[in-house]
C-alpha cells in the first residue's frame, strides 16, 4: 500500500531537523537538475557577493559567529 503525501509529511516531521534538511536538499534535487541547482547557487553567490562589494551587508568571521553562537548556548 502506498503512503499519501499527508502520511509522508506526517512521517517527515518526525525526522530530527538535520534529516529533514537533508531530505528537502533530497527531494530538491530530484526535481531540479543538478546543473539548475548549481546554476542557482552560482547566481546567489553573485547576488551575495555584490552585497559585500557594494558595502550593503557586512562579513563576520565564522570563529565570531561560533563563540557567539556557544556563548548564547551555556
């Protein structure tokens, strides 16, 4: 017997956010071809790197973001 897409989202949900996420990038995938996903994110890179030149957002270490993020945790 075959599972109906509310069942499927219902097992879904159940799933730890990290396999959710895996399982949108999954099906994400299996929908786009792996060239228009590439394409996308070449096009976001553009987008985001043209912020940063621009001086419209700025850049913040990842070793900021993470004892940030650590000491927001304890």
């Amino acid at each position: 017997m075959s599972l109906t897409y509310k069942e499927i989202v219902s097992e879904a949900m159940k799933l730890a956010a990290h396999e959710r996420a895996d399982l949108a990038d999954t099906l994400w995938i299996s929908v786009d071809t792996p060239e228009a996903v590439a394409a996308a994110w070449d096009e976001e890179i553009k987008r985001r790197l043209a912020q940063l030149e621009a001086g419209e957002v700025e850049a913040i270490a990842v070793e900021s973001v993470i004892a940030e993020l650590r000491a927001k945790l304890r």
